[in-house]
C-alpha cells in the first residue's frame, strides 16, 4: 500500500523524484483497458525492484484527435477519466504533454532525448508504440538511443483475448454496439465515466423524474442511448438508477449531455462529482412527438432498468 498521491506534471521537465532515475512508459492509454493494466503492473514490478518511480507519458489531446479533429474516433476516457484509472496502478508521476505543432514537429530523436532526460532507467513501451515527427520513432529507436543513457527497453506484448487482441478500438466497437458485459471484459471493470453535477432547466423534475446532468468533457460519447446504471456518490454510496446519453431530440437539443436519473433519491447533487457505471443498454435515444409520450416511455425504462437490476448477480457485471 503506498500513501502518496499521484504527481501530475505538465510538461516534459525533469521533475522530483523521477529526474535521479525512472522507470517510464509512454503511450495513449485510452480506456486504461486490461491490456494497460497488464503493462502497468510489470512496470510497477521493475519500479519496485530497481527502487525508482514510476512514470507515465501521456498526451493530451491525444495525437489522432490533434490531427484528424471531428473524426478521431470517440475518446474512452477524458484526462480527468484516464488519471484516476492511472491512479489506481500506483503510477507515481504522470507527465501530461499538450499535443500541439509543435510538439508534432518534434523529431523522434529528439523527442527520445527528452524521454531519457526525465531520468528513465527502464523503458516498457506497447509493441506498435510510435513518437515524433510523422510517428517516425518506436521501440527500436529508444533501443539504439538507450545504451549512452545506461537505460533498459523493453517492448510489452499486445494483451490478447479470446485469440483477439485487446485494444481501444475494439472496445469502441463493443461500447457502441449496446455489448456492455464484451466491454467490461477488455477493461477489467464496468465502462464508466466521471462529472460534476451541473445545474439542468429543472425540466426532469417538472415531469416527475428528476435529473442530474453532468458536465463532462466529452464532446462525442463512444456509446449513446438509454441505460441501466451505477452512480458512486463522492462519500461513496452506490446508487441505483438510469441515464441518457444522447443530444435529447424531442426538446430540440444539439449536444451531447449525460442525464442521470437515481432511484429513490432525493438530495440534490449540484456541484458533486458522480461516477456513472454504464450497465446495460436499455434502448437507443429517439424523438418523440410529445413531452408526454417521453415520459411515458421513460416510466418504461425505468421498469426495465429495475427488472435488470432484480435479475442481477455479481458475476455478470
Ligand atoms: N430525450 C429524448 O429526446 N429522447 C429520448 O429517447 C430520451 N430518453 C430519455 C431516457 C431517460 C431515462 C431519461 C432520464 C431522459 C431521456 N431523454 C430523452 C431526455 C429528456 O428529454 C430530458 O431528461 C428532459 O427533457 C429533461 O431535461
Ligand atoms: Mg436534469
């Protein structure tokens, strides 16, 4: 058990305690997916047998989204998202780079350069990492770069599953095909996201079911629609209940918002962060002719969501 917290840092400098020596990994880290894990926790063995740091590269936004903008494919986690999952690997200092032209313009060599200048002693990288100006560096490059820096590399192989291997895009794939247990297979727990409660027009409650409606950083959500959830209240408390995650058509709406309706409660959560766990896809969101046939069907979901919660076991989450 380790006590300190996660150190996140916003550049490449080199920072305490990592620049007297490091273990590092660099990467995406999208989903912090079973694959990920897999990798942190044999990184996180080398940190404690060589008794150095561990360190992660990440970049934000990642490089797909600098440079294919609208068509990057749906982020899985948010940073806020990607570092408490990091968190929960012991990763000790995570290193946020801002993607921008001009760190596209970095050659991989020089960019390999201020990888090793953080302090790595020993790199742990995916087999298909790629770095630097049009993605020219890889493994075989910090290997031929690492001996004048006394530093070890190593490539991580590709998790694989079911004979699939496991990868960010192919739960893309199960999230927006409804294959909710697929996905929590391939992430080692439920697809979740995390937001702070934001103040909605009040139209939920006018019709009965209350709403909270969270502010997420998520311009284009991998799954869509209506769900059976777990919401994790900041003391901890597990609540049942149903979301919609969709633009809500029906009141003319434009962008993607995260509404969450919980079962029995009754506090407000303004400014609160809620984990919403997505468990089960209810139906996919629509446009109804009226506010009233909305909610009509909404009454439905709910019956269905509690039907599923009834039904359920440990074992199938
Ligand atoms: N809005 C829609 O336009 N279409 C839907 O299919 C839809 N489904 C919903 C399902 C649930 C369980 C919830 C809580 C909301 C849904 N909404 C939908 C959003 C609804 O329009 C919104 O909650 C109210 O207008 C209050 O903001
Ligand atoms: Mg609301």
């Amino acid at each position: 058990m380790k006590y300190t917290l996660m150190k996140l840092v916003r550049d490449l400098k080199p920072s305490f305690p990592s620049r007297d020596g490091c273990v590092l990994t660099l990467g995406n880290f999208d989903g912090v997916h079973i694959g990920h894990q897999a990798l942190l926790t044999a990184l996180r063995q080398e940190s404690k047998r060589l008794q150095l740091p561990m360190v992660v590269v990440i970049f934000e936004p990642q490089p797909e989204e600098f440079f294919s903008k609208a068509d990057a494919p749906a982020r899985l986690t948010s940073l806020r998202d990607k570092l408490r999952f990091l968190a929960q690997y012991d990763v000790d200092i995570v290193h946020c780079l801002h993607f921008s032209s001009k760190l596209a313009m970095f050659s991989a060599v020089d960019f390999a350069e201020e990888i090793f200048a953080l302090g790595a002693k020993f790199i742990l990288v995916g087999e298909d990492c790629k770095f630097g100006y049009q993605r020219q560096g890889d493994s075989h490059l910090l290997t031929q770069l690492a001996g004048t820096h006394a530093c070890q590399v190593q490539v991580f192989p590709k998790l694989a599953q079911h004979g699939v291997r496991v990868s960010s895009t192919l739960i893309r794939k199960k999230l927006s095909q409804g294959d909710l247990t697929g996905a929590v297979e391939l992430l080692g727990r439920p697809y979740s996201v995390l937001g702070r409660v934001v103040r909605g027009f009040g139209r939920g409650s006018q019709v009965g079911v209350p709403t909270a409606n969270l502010l997420l950083n998520y311009p284009r959500p991998p799954l869509a629609g209506v769900y059976a959830i777990q919401a994790v209240l900041p003391d901890k408390r597990i609540c049942k209940g149903i979301a919609n995650w969709g633009v809500r058509p029906t009141i003319g709406g434009m962008h993607f918002c995260l509404e969450v309706h919980i079962f029995g409660l009754e506090e407000n959560l303004y400014g609160k962060y809620l984990e919403v766990c997505f468990l089960k896809k209810i139906r996919s969101e629509k446009r109804f002719e009226s506010m009233e046939i909305l909610v009509k069907q909404i009454h439905q979901d709910i019956q269905k969501a509690q039907d599923f919660f009834k039904g359920l076991t440990y074992d199938k989450l």
